[in-house]
C-alpha cells in the first residue's frame, strides 16, 4: 500500500519500516479517537490525523502498546491539522514493536486509500477464488487419471514455484521435485516446510511438504491439501502405499543412470533419505536377470543385513546395495538376495556416490554385453578388467573416437544392408582363440560365419589373426556397448 499512487500523493515518509512493512493489510480503519484499539479486530491499516491523541507522553506510549496489542498493521499519521510531527513517544513503541509507522507530509483524501485497500483486498480475493478453482480442476483431473504419485508432487512444486518433498511415515522421502534447488539443500531443509498429511478414511501414508518459497493466492497450504487430497485418493485406488516403496526406488535409479543430479551430495542425499548410506559400508552395483519383482529381492536384502534401492525394467532388476563391512558379497550372498535362478551382474565394491555410480553403471555394462544362455551365474566386473577399464573411462572423448574410427566401416555396412556384422565381431572377439565357439555364439555355420570374418577384414582392412587388432577391436566394441547403454 506504501508503493500505491494514492499514498505516494501524501509523500509518504517512513518513520519505523524494514521488516514491519511486510505486515498484512486486512483492512483499513480512520479514526482520530484515542480509545479506537478497542474497536480494531486486527489487521488494520489505521488512518489518522492524530487530533484526539493523547498528549502526555506516558499517555502516547500506552496509546501505542494498545494498537500493537491489538494486532494493527500499522499507523498512517497525517502531519497538519492534528499533529506536526510524530510524537516520540509513539515513534519509541513503534520500534520496539515493529510496528510500521508513516507519516504523510501532505493532505490527501483518506476515502481513497480506503477504496485503494478494498480494491486491492477484493481484487486478491477474487484471485484466490479463481486459484482455488484452477487448483480444484488440476488435482481432481489427475486423481481421475490416476497420475503417480510423483506426478502429483511435481504439479505440488510448480503450483507454489517452491520444492515440495512427499515422506511416508518413517520419513523417508517417495518423491520430491526441488525445481532450480540443489536436492540436498531441499531436503535439508524440511524442518521448515509447511506440511499436511496425506490420509483418507482414518488412515495416515505420509506427510507432503511444501520449503519455503513465495506466497500463493490461494495460500501454500490449501495447494498443499489439494495435493496430499490427490496423493490420499491414489493410495486409495492402490490399495495402499505399496506403489510409494517402488516409485521411490525406480525414482532414485532413474535419476542416478540419467545423471539429473548436480552433484555427489545431491546423490548421497537422495540415498540416505531412502535409508541407504555409504559410509562405513561394502556398495555395489547390481543387475539380475529375469526377475520379475524386485519387492522379494528388497526384503531378503534387508534380511541379509543390507539395504538396497532397486528398480525393475527390460526383464533385469537394477539395484544398489549396501552390506556391512562384515558381510562381503560372495557369490552364495548373491544368490541369496537375488534368487538361486538368477544370472547375476555385480560391479565393484564402492564407498562414495560416485563409485557407486560408475559401479552401476559397469554392472549394466557387463549384462548388456552377456546375453549367453544358461545358467544361473554371478558375473563381476572385477572379474572382466576389460569392461572395467571401458566402464573407468565412460565419457572420455578419445576412447570414443576410437571406437567411431575403427568400426565406422562395418557400422555403416550394417545400417545399409541391415546386416550382423558387429554381432559377429563381438563373438570373435569374446572367443579370441575358438572360432568355432564364436560361430556357436553367433548361431552361424562355420562356413558362413568364415565369409563373415573375411568380408570383416576387407572392410576394416585388417588383419583378424592379429592379437593386437583383436584387442583394438574388443576395446572399440566395449566402448560402442558402453555409449549406446548410456
């Protein structure tokens, strides 16, 4: 109201301001009385000239703590006719207080203001009714569609244009959309956030949370309602909060191989708020082949004394997990956690975020580059020092111009007469001194298999006996495996 034309006309000057011009104007009242506390209700912008003021300074002062006490916005005083300066009195409990307090060094039309207030006020409550309106039709829209729950967390965050974090009752997060904020700092500040519960028919899943960020037209909290109202009703739908467990996991997984974190503290602040942390702790990197469920695979982790984050997609569980220093992760461990069935992949022991991540990502490596029959088996990384090698070196540009320069001619002779030649490079090269074990792999005839190699040397213009062209080559290809995983 201070910035408003109608009070700028008085030239305003401001005599106790800083944080206490941020107090909400409810309404305004113009009264020159010096009993008029008793009439305010709180909120008020009072209007006055000051003529009825007391005059006695202890007089002014209680005059004063009676407004504040009161609730008052605060106090517009026009100099003039009934005072000629602010009483310092007055002045000396405004600032105590930190209650604003402005002096209007010219005349003005005090109706005007009041009709300047009630405008604005009535202006901001027709916003907040269309608000709620828009509110209602988004989250009504998307608990009918049956949107997930991160789905709702995120139109929560772009609603308020503030981080919003979804907890299950033992405060691990579900699901958060943190905007432009670091996910560390996000979640680290959850002690200050408003929050509501997420509950329907007397049952409690969690709680939405909603850090600090700029006031809403409909207010923070009712947006935050609508959404813990859309979340309650998914669970309801759901039969519970079983997707939550899953959703938190799969999220946690896909952020990670999609490198949407700024950094490794981000990382490890998204881990530890799931209940995985590193420190002190064996970590690796996971893949198990054919599982259809990854809710078993979680609980028998945890039975074995671990704690695991994983995510199920293209028929492979991809997982981290986390033992004590006590319980290395021998192959009988393995089987137990995954199954006694399963082909598992596991990448190297790691104890920080970013070898954890690269040990991950060689797991996914190792199985996207083992597609053989039989079986179960565990499979390590540390095992293959090759794929390990290609997995250390990942984003580096040499490594991958490598691989471009020396398959560019088969790549190209397989995109234009879809053709299997890389495939049949990739079984030479996993069985360097038994060609007919690479024919078997390629599922080829010898003889065919044989044609293939040689058509493979005239376009490489190489020669396939060589041991050191078959090691550029096994590096070229685990690289190229590498980058389309990526």
């Amino acid at each position: 109201m201070l910035a408003d034309p109608v009070l700028q006309a008085g030239a305003p000057e401001v005599i106790v301001g800083g944080a206490a011009l941020e107090a909400d104007v409810r309404w305004v009242h113009v009264s020159d009385s010096a009993g008029v506390a008793r009439l305010l209700d709180g909120g008020e912008l009072l209007l006055s000239t000051g003529a009825g003021w007391p005059s006695a300074p202890d007089a002014l002062r209680e005059f004063a703590r009676a407004l504040h006490h009161a609730g008052v916005a605060g106090i517009v005083v026009e100099l003039g006719s009934g005072q000629t300066g602010i009483p310092d009195a007055v002045a000396e409990v405004c600032r105590g207080a930190g209650l604003a307090l402005i002096a209007l060094t010219r005349e003005i039309k005090f109706v005007s203001v009041t009709e300047a207030v009630h405008r604005s006020l009535i202006a901001a409550q027709t916003d907040a009714l269309h608000e709620r309106q828009r509110l209602h039709e988004l989250f009504t829209a998307l608990s009918l569609q049956g949107a997930p729950a991160d789905v709702v967390v995120a139109e929560t965050a772009r609603a308020l244009g503030a981080a919003v974090v979804l907890e299950n009752l033992a405060h691990e997060v579900i699901a958060h959309e943190t905007l432009r904020t670091p996910v560390a700092e996000a979640l680290g500040q959850r002690a200050d956030a408003d929050r509501v519960p997420v509950q329907a028919r007397g049952v409690r899943w969690g709680t939405l949370l909603a850090l600090p960020g700029p006031a809403h037209p409909a207010g923070r909290l009712t947006v935050l309602e609508q959404g813990a109202t859309a979340l309650a009703f998914g669970c309801l739908a759901d039969g519970g909060d079983a997707e939550w467990s899953l959703l938190a996991h799969r999220g946690i997984i896909d952020d990670l191989l999609g490198a949407r974190f700024a950094n490794p503290a981000d990382i490890a602040a998204r881990l530890a708020s799931g209940g995985f942390t590193l420190s002190g702790r064996l970590c690796h990197g996971i893949v198990a082949r054919g599982v259809e469920s990854t809710a078993d695979l979680v609980d028998r982790a945890r039975q074995a004394g671990g704690a695991v984050v994983a995510a199920h997609g293209g028929g492979d569980a991809v997982a981290l997990l986390s033992l004590p220093e006590s319980a290395p992760l021998t192959d009988a461990l393995v089987a137990r956690i995954a199954g006694p069935t399963r082909t598992v992949f596991v990448g190297p022991a790691a104890d920080d975020v970013l070898g954890l991540l690269a040990s991950l990502r060689a797991a996914r490596d190792l199985a996207a580059s083992d597609r053989a029959e039989g079986g179960p088996r565990v499979r390590r990384v540390d095992d293959r020092p090759l794929e390990r090698f290609v997995a250390s070196l990942r984003d580096d540009q040499r490594l991958l111009a490598h691989s471009e320069r020396m398959l560019a001619p088969v790549v190209a002779y397989d995109r234009e007469r879809r053709g299997d030649l890389l495939e049949v490079l990739a079984a030479l090269v996993a069985h360097p001194g038994n060609r007919s074990a690479a024919a078997a792999a390629s599922h080829l005839s010898r003889s065919v298999f044989y044609q293939r190699l040689t058509l493979i040397a005239d376009l490489l213009g190489a020669d396939l006996d060589d041991g050191e062209t078959l090691a550029a080559l096994h590096l070229a290809l685990s690289a190229r495996r590498g980058a389309a995983h990526t």
